[in-house]
C-alpha cells in the first residue's frame, strides 16, 4: 500500500498571498475535475468490480491519487491564502 511520512517530496515556499493562484488551485483540490473527486470516482468504481485483484488495483490507485496529490496541494493551499 502506502507508507505516510511528514514531510513533503518537494519543499512549499510562498512569500506571499496569491488570491488568483489560491483560486486555481482549489479548483484542482475540489472541482469537478480535482483529485477529490478523481479519489471519489475510483472508490465508487472499485464496487462494481468483479475481481478481487481490480478491485484492489481501483482501491490503490484512489488511495494513491488521495494520499500524495491532496497532501501535496493542501500545504500549498493553506499558504497562499494566508
């Protein structure tokens, strides 16, 4: 599966608020086509497979798509609005 370690892959530096940029990027953390909803999507899809290996293919990729890419956009986030 995956293992969690506090840190981040690539270090976060923002000098300064950026309301545009904060704008853009919730829209990747939440839109329609965000990876909220990509991690969503994948968890629903993983009940309607028949095999135990899909469904744990569908449940990795969903875990995968949740753990690294809403970390990553989260500090980033939290940052540019404050």
């Amino acid at each position: 599966m995956w293992i969690y370690e506090k840190k981040l892959e690539f270090p976060v530096k923002i000098t300064k608020p950026d309301a545009r940029l904060a704008k853009i990027m919730i829209e990747q953390y939440g839109g329609a086509d965000g990876e909220l909803g990509a991690s969503l999507r994948y968890l629903s899809q993983k009940f309607t497979m028949v095999t135990p290996e899909a469904k744990a293919t569908l449940n990795d990729i969903a875990t995968e798509e949740y753990e690294c890419h809403i970390y990553q956009l989260s500090p980033s986030y939290s940052r540019i609005t404050n």
